[in-house]
C-alpha cells in the first residue's frame, strides 16, 4: 500500500467529474472500430487512423490487438482505450460488433456510463444494433445515436429517425444535421447554431482528419444552394416535431442525441466527441447486490467486466479489466476480493491502449485499470478497500450451440486443461461438464457459432493444443436443480442432458428444441426449468 497522505474526497468526486467512460454499439460492418479510431486520432491520441483491413502498409486499427481479428476484420473481444479531450479523460470501451459476442458486449455494457450508437446510413437500423440498445435500456445506459457513412448513397435522413422512433421506442433530437444527401455530403450544420456551416474536404483514404472550413448562412446559401436549404428545413421540421434536447430526458433513456457523419473521412467525428464531453453522464453512484449505493466518493471500489489472456505473446500474460466505480485506486494497494474475502495486492497495474500498455500509478472513477496476472479474479468479481462492496453479479447468456471439445494430441492433455481453464474463466465459451463426459471431453457453450471459431484459433496459437470440436444437436438450455437433474436422468432421454457450468456450478439441462422441451414440461410440470437471458432481452 502507498505510503502517501490518501487522495481527498473532493479530489476523487472532481477528478470522476472530469471521466467520460463510454462504449461504440453496433451491427457488423456499420463502422465501429473505424469510428473507435477516428475518436482517438481527433484526440490526438495517434497520430493516423488505421483501416480494419491493413493493406499496403496501412495500419490495423490500433483496437483489434487479436491475430484472428486482424485476419477477419472484426473485433471479437474488448479492449479499452485511454485518451484526454478538452481536459477531460476519456475512457472508450471498443466492444465485439458481431451478434455471436453479445455476451461479451453485455458485460462491457455494465462497465460505462454512456454509449453511441452507430448506424450505417445506407443499411439503417439493423437486427443487432437493436439487441444492443436493448441491453443500454435494460442496464439504464443513455445512448447518443451517430448515423455512419453519410459520404455513400443511403437512405433518407427523415426515414432514418422514425425508424429509430419507430423500432426503439426512444425519441431521436438531432443535435447535427447533414448538408447534402447521402453520398453527397457537402458538410453539417448544428441545430443550435443555424447561421454556420461546417464544410468538410475529404483527405486521401481518410487517413488524417477531413479539412474543415466555417462558413456563414449567406455564403453557404450562395454556395451551397438547395442542399445548404433543404437541411435547414428538414432540421426546422423536426425540431419543431419533437420535444427538443433535454438532459434529464437523455439520461432517462427517453430520447437519443443524434449526429451524422463519416467516420473513415473524419467528417463529423469531433462534434460527436465533443457531444460526450457535453452530454455523457461523469461516473455516479452504484447500486450494491444488497440494495444500497457505492458512493464515488467513498473508499475504493470497482469490478472486473473482462479478462483477456495472450494480449502480449511475447509474454504469455492474463489481464483483468477492472472498472472503478469509487474512491481512487493506486498501484500496489491491498484490495479485497468480495466473492472470497481474501486480499489481493495490486502491483502489476496498466492502463491499456490496443495492445499498448503504459504502468498506471493511480486511477479514479470511471477509468479502466489491467490488473497483470492477477489469476483469483473471474469475470464479475468485485474488488474494495474499506466498507464491503459487492455489486450484482452478471449474468449469462442462454448458449444456443454446444460442442464437446477432445484435444487431437493426447500428450498435450496439459495444454488442453490450461487452455479450456483460461478460455472459461475469460468468458470466451461457457464451459460444461458431466460425470458421464468427464473433464477430459468438456462441453463447450457458445451464444454464436463464431466463439467456437476462436477456441479453436486460441486453443492451437496460444495453448498449443490442437482441438476437435464435435457439435451436438441440443439447441437449447434451461438452469435447473438436482431434483430437476434426477428427473430427467431417469427419463432417460436421447434428446436431452443435464451439464453443470463449470465458472458458477448451475446445473443445465439441454434440449434439441423447443418440441422435446414442451413435451417433457407438460410430463413433469413440477420440475424447475428457468430460463436463462437470451441475446435480446
């Protein structure tokens, strides 16, 4: 523990005041880790934007740290970015955009204060990025809405709020309004400030911020003819339809903040993060599993959302993300683990930028610290100093593909341990065993199809441990209890099995489908059978 006179009160609530912790939600392909880059480059973070795709010499983005997401061009697992903006330190969370992580993104969810959505003006409002927002409002997290490449032919602005209206249930306020259509973009205009024109010029491959030039109503109109006319009306129009902006609204999750833009050419990246300086909530108070609230001002406090292993090959390493919720946390302090009561020493403390790291001496609500090899933690733990603090746990998501995992080399069973050990305990796969499988042939559960691509890429490169994946034909699970268990052993049933999960110990009984479940429930009505969360709800 420091030796230092501890941090003040008021310096932890100003220091939380000055945090903006936030995450990027969207349906593949809409834009996310290009837009995570263009966030950082306009705060100067780096100095060049990199493409999903790195060609010709181009940079991957600085986000997507995993081999398999550089091949593929998606990002499968989190990693958090810290950079300072108008003297206020931002803390985005990159999360998985494809609908077979969800589980993953929910558990980023539950670590920020504010998220943007991201729309592709062309595809519109898309089957993921509406379970995403679902999970905002199911965890109470406000949502700024930016609508992606407006440089490329898409749809009609006016079509694209009521479908957010109409689909989401939440009212957008547009604080940006474009000029042009789409894959005409001339540039934007704000809605508080109609007699300025923002224009933008687009640099090669988006690799630098667009040019941006003021200009003032008259010389837009004279320049930019119907389209600088057009935007004013439409703008005019909706505002004039709605309640307009208000902060209790937009925290409330009743209405969305919405701005247009380019993420690949930079054009209108600075507004939007500007916007979460302005609007984003700073970190509050939390509430405990046992009904009361953490204050931020109080003694340290904070939960470990995800754990990554591998960031670093060269050093074969293990990082818990933690999330501080209270209090200031300073490298090398006694904490307390909640879920056991034992002490852990925090020495190896990093903050992380892709897969850069720089040692982190102190960090204060809403920051996100990579506590290194720290091997008790599981995703969900709940560190603290001073007065006990245990937050919810989180949940799991109800897995809809299983598969029984065999090593293809017998003498590499060590390996084979490890590998599926550190795949659980980092949420990559929801890992079940029986007696009648026993631990050598586990059973992987997985809420898509696409973690079993990466067990099986992380189980050969980093555990080395070549894997056979053998699917089953169970389609769904539903928790139950011993009694539950004995019940369906004694049916004796070909299209159903009773695991238990290997991180919680919960018994699962699966089924082939939803056929087998409702004919076993109308034979033994008595037996329990929860459901577990599915992606959406």
């Amino acid at each position: 523990m420091s030796n230092e006179q501890p941090v003040p009160v008021t310096q932890v609530l100003a220091e939380a005041n000055r945090r903006r912790t936030f995450a990027v939600i969207s349906h593949p392909d809409a834009g996310k880790s290009t837009l995570t880059e263009a966030l950082a480059l306009h705060a100067r973070a780096i100095t060049s934007a990199g493409a999903v795709h790195a060609k010709g010499g181009r940079r991957g983005v600085t986000s997507d740290w995993m081999e398999l997401e550089r091949e593929r061009g998606i990002s499968v697992t989190s990693a958090a970015l810290q950079f300072g903006h108008r003297e206020h330190v931002m803390n985005l969370v990159d999360t998985p955009g494809h609908a077979d992580f969800s589980e993953d993104t929910y558990r980023v969810l539950s670590a920020v204060d504010c998220a943007i959505m991201l729309i592709d003006a062309a595809k519109g409002l898309e089957e993921q990025t509406r379970k995403l927002f679902s999970v905002c409002r199911h965890r109470g997290v406000p949502v700024i809405t930016f609508i992606n490449k407006w440089d490329r032919r898409g749809r009609d602005a006016l079509t694209l709020l009521e479908d957010i209206e109409n689909h989401l249930g939440i009212t957008p306020v547009p604080v940006v309004w474009p000029v042009g259509v789409a894959g005409n973009l001339r540039g934007l205009v704000e809605a508080e400030n109609t007699e300025q024109f923002r224009r933008y010029t687009k640099v090669p491959a988006g690799t630098h911020a667009a040019i941006e030039e003021l200009l003032s109503a008259e010389e837009a109109t004279e320049q930019e003819g119907e389209d600088w006319t057009n935007a004013l009306e439409e703008l005019e129009l909706v505002l004039a339809s709605g309640p307009g902006y208000d902060q209790e609204a937009f925290e409330a999750g009743k209405i969305t903040p919405v701005f247009f833009g380019a993420a690949l050419t930079n054009i209108g990246v600075k507004l939007l993060l500007d916007a979460v300086v302005d609007l984003a909530p700073a970190p509050a108070a939390r509430p405990l599993a046992n009904g009361e609230r953490r204050e931020v001002g109080e003694d340290f406090s904070g939960v470990v959302f995800k754990i990554q292993a591998n960031m670093d090959p060269a050093h074969r390493d293990r990082i818990a993300f933690v999330r501080v919720c209270s209090g200031v946390f300073e490298r090398g302090m006694n904490v307390t683990r909640a879920a056991s009561g034992r002490s852990l020493t925090t020495k190896y403390a990093h903050t992380v930028f892709g897969a850069e790291r720089t040692v982190v001496e102190t960090a204060f609500p809403g920051d996100v610290v990579g506590l290194i090899n720290a091997a008790a933690l599981r995703v969900g733990d709940t560190l603290f100093t001073g007065r006990k603090a245990e937050f919810p746990p989180l949940p799991a998501f109800a897995p809809e593909y299983f598969a029984v995992a065999r090593p293809k080399d017998i003498s590499r069973s060590k390996q084979f341990r490890r590998g599926v050990s550190q795949l659980d305990e980092e949420g990559v796969v929801q890992v079940l065993v029986s007696d009648r499988r026993g631990e050598q042939a586990p059973v992987m559960a997985a809420v898509g199809p696409m973690q079993f691509d990466v067990v099986l890429h992380r189980m050969e490169h980093e555990f080395s441990s070549p894997i056979h994946l053998d699917r089953l034909s169970y389609q769904l699970a539903r928790k139950t209890n011993a009694e539950g268990a004995e019940a369906l052993a004694k049916a004796r049933l070909t299209d159903s099995e009773v695991l238990t999960r290997r991180s919680d110990q919960a018994l699962l009984a699966l089924f082939a489908d939803k056929w087998h479940l409702s004919a076993f429930q109308r034979a033994k009505p008595e037996i329990y059978l929860e459901p577990l969360i599915a992606t959406a709800d």
